[in-house]
C-alpha cells in the first residue's frame, strides 16, 4: 500500500497533522500501536486527568463551600466507581471522536508497532503479529512521550506496580483513596493528581528536587501556588532529593535527604506517585537504523521539522520544545501545510501552559526571571483578584493576574495568572502577543464587568502604576 503521507502515532500532534494533510489533498495513512486513538492525552493523561479534576473539585466544593454561600447539604459521599465511570466515559467520547474525524477525511488506520525500514517504508507489526508493509513519499513520527524512571541512590529503577508505587497512569486507576499519598515531584502532573486525591481525602505529601513547585514557572506565581496549595492541606519538602522507594507490607516507604546533603527522613504511605516528568518516546521506531539523529533521548530537527534523513519528519514530544498537546498539534498543522508547499509556522513565543488544580495557574510567554537573565528590560503590572468583584462574588479571591512588558516598546513579553479560571483567561493575552499587542492596547480594551478577565485589564493598567480598583 502507497500513501503520500504515514503519520506514527495518533495522539494530538499525529492525528491533526494527518487530517491537516487530509484537507490539503494528500493521501494520509496513519500507524497506531494502541487500540485506541489520541495517543497518552486523551488515554491516560489530559482528558482522563481533567475528567476527574473536575469532579474531585465539585466533591470537595459540595463538602466546603456550599455552606458559605447559604446551600445546607448533607455531607457528600464519594462514589469513586462512579467518578471513575464518567472518567472512561469521557475518554471514550473523545477517542471515538477522533476514529470518527479520521474516516471522515478518508485517512486509513493501521493498528500496530510502527516500524521506520528505510526511508518511505514503514513495517506495521499488529498484536497477533501479522506485518503490514507500507509505502510513503513523507513520514511523521508523532509518538510522544512516556514517563520518566527515577532510580534511587543506589542506581536502581523503582518499577512502577501502579498499585502502591504508581506512575501518572495508574493514578487514574486508583480503586480506592489512599489515606496517605506521597508525590515524587511539584510539577504539572504531580501537583493535578496530587490534587485529585487531596480532595477526595487522601493526606499529600510532595517531595520536589528543586527549591520551588511547578518547575520554570514564574516564581511570584510559584511561591503564591505552594501557599494555596498548603492552605489546603498539602505538605512540602522542597530541595530534598529521594533516595529510595520500597514497598511494605501496608504500603511504601520513602526516603530522601536535603539535596544539599544531610540526615535522611523516611515517610510511611499508603500510595505513592511518581510524577518526575515525561520523556520522548522512540523505541520500536528503527530510527538509528535508517540513521536518524538523535539528541539527548528527542529527534533533531531543522526549523520545517525535517530530521537528518530525508523524507522524515517529527513533531511534538519526541522533538524540542515544552511537551505540550496544543504545541504538537500547531507543529502538525504547519508540517502538514509545509509538505504541500505552503507557509506553516508556530510562534513558540505564544505558546500558552496551564496547571489544572484550584486555583488554575496559566502563563504565556516569558517569566521575570528569563527576562532578567536575557537582560531585557520590562515593566511589570500585577493585580490580585482580592480587588475584583465578581472573584469575591463567586469566593475565589485567591492569587492575581501580572502583565510583563518591554521598557522600550511597551509590546507585552509575558503574562502570568494564578487564579480560579485562569486557562481560560490567559488566551486574550495569547491573541494579544501573537499580534504583538502593548500592555496600552489591553489596558484600553473595554472588558465587561463584572468578569474575572478585568483582572487582566488592570494587570495592563498597573504596568504604567494606572491601576484602578487598587
């Protein structure tokens, strides 16, 4: 079978790249080793992970909040059977979604190990073992990411049984709260699940290498993030190093010291998740084979995501840049657009993050730290959402909006917000950089009131200390 396009793996980056290629009039086959399309995001990450988010936050609001807002209610009662349903229903929407957008751009599925032979040849090895071999002008290799092994101090891999010693994936799985739970790691993913199970009642304990949570994030919004979350319960031990995970005979037991050296503290749990972050996923894909590049575990590329070899190209995690789902999926569309000759291109400068916990934390954009290491000169403007009507209206005053913006040009650089919402409000800000927009133009932008967006508007005003409700 000849094809003008195989796309590896159809998680977001694959699958838009292949119905993107669709749309433009190529012959799209794309190659998927699980049984199911969308790839880790829709599976066991992104989709699944907000499914219970969401519900977990309602739990946890139903218990605390009502009350406050005159709802008396009996206490709630957790059915995680049923949480967990809605959960697989959630994911089951959307993988058959994207089996739908498939056929409908006429785009032919193979299930299987995608195998690179030679340049525009790919071997598909199905379950039972039945090899398929296809024919190519283009290849995508879209296969994302896995999670990343931590090894104690004795150099040995703690294996995830995801039942007590558990990875992001069996942390969806959970057939019970833990009474105890101990992250390994305050990043995105270990912060969000953290939080699922903090609500529904386990006690979380996190344990980060780093001196702050949530990795690269501004450290205003970091410091302000690690109070919220230890006002809800949550304990830290930051800088601390773990050096070892076993299993108990109740549990796990984990150790660790001070990063800078000292006595080691050992911690008994029920549950432990380990949530160090992902890395690119390659193997099974013949790639030193066939003599693609490689670079510290991700496959180089060139500025139109061309590899080293021909006829070859790759997208998303496997390759530079934050392993995010919306950035594979704007690297799918400009690959898609580039191979028939067009002018695809994302502006990595614009590329929004958000962390789903409660409050949310959102940014776009550069930090006041990479700025300062850049040596660019800014302005900053921050406003807290203590000062907005509708935030104190709805019981969510928690955290604030900063607007960062060039000295000379006024062009907005970065904007950072820890607030409830706050993944939704960060995208005007996104449309504002992408056309290069000032903190005037965003000041002078009329927002409706009231709305917790207003937030932002005065984060804008207050670059040029104009702010008006403070």
């Amino acid at each position: 079978m000849s094809y003008d396009l195989i796309v590896i793996g159809t998680g977001p980056g694959g699958y838009v790249c292949a119905i993107r290629a669709a749309q433009l009039g190529l012959k799209v086959a794309v190659v998927e080793k699980r049984k199911s399309h969308g790839g880790t995001c829709l599976n066991v990450g992104c989709i699944p992970s907000k499914a219970l988010l969401h519900a977990s936050e309602l739990f946890d609001e139903a218990g605390h909040g009502f009350s406050a807002l005159g709802i008396d209610v009996p206490k709630p009662k957790l059915n995680l059977k049923q949480m967990m349903a809605h959960k697989q229903e959630t994911i089951d929407a959307n993988v058959g979604g994207v089996a739908f957008l498939l056929k409908k751009n006429k785009i032919t599925a193979h299930q299987g190990l995608g195998t690179i032979t030679a340049p525009g040849k790919v071997k598909v090895t199905a379950d039972d073992g039945a090899v398929t071999e296809l024919e190519t002008k283009a290849i995508v290799i879209a296969t994302g990411s896995d999670v990343a092994r931590l090894s104690d101090k004795d150099g040995n891999v703690i294996e995830f049984d995801e039942k007590v010693i558990v990875s992001s994936t069996g942390a969806l799985e959970l057939d019970k709260v833990p009474g105890s739970l101990v992250v390994v790691g305050a990043g995105v993913i270990g912060m969000e699940l953290g939080s699922v199970w903090k609500r529904l009642g386990a006690e979380v304990t996190v344990v980060e290498y780093t001196d702050k949570c949530l990795g690269g994030t501004d450290t205003d919004v970091a410091k302000q993030f690690q109070k919220i979350m230890e006002k809800q319960g949550f304990k830290f031990h930051l800088s601390s190093k773990v050096t070892k995970v076993e299993k108990t005979k109740k549990g796990a037991k984990v150790t660790f010291e001070p990063v800078a050296g000292g006595a080691e503290t050992a911690i008994e749990t029920d549950v432990v998740l380990v949530a160090t972050g992902r890395v690119p996923y390659t193997s099974g894909l013949g790639l030193e084979t066939v003599g693609v590049a490689m670079e510290r575990g991700k496959v180089v590329i060139n500025d139109h995501y061309a590899t080293s070899v021909p006829g070859i190209f790759a997208i998303g995690d496997v390759v530079r840049g934050p392993m995010l789902a919306h950035k594979a999926e704007d690297e799918g569309v400009a690959l898609a657009e580039i191979l028939v000759g067009q002018h695809g291109h994302v502006n990595y400068d614009v590329i929004p993050g958000v962390v789903y916990t409660f409050p949310e934390v959102a940014s776009v954009g550069k930090s006041e730290e990479e700025l300062k290491a850049a040596g660019v000169a800014y302005k900053a403007g921050k406003f807290p959402f203590t000062a907005n009507g509708r935030a104190r209206a709805n019981r969510a005053t928690d955290g604030f909006v900063k607007v960062l913006a060039c000295a000379a040009t006024d062009r907005v650089l970065g904007v950072h917000i820890i607030g409830a919402g706050a993944g939704e409000m960060i995208h005007e800000a996104a449309v504002l950089m992408e056309f290069g927009g000032s903190s005037e133009d965003l000041a002078r932008t009329c927002h409706a009131h009231p709305t917790m967006s207003e937030a932002v508007k005065e984060a804008a005003l207050a670059v040029e200390k104009r702010a008006l409700h403070m």
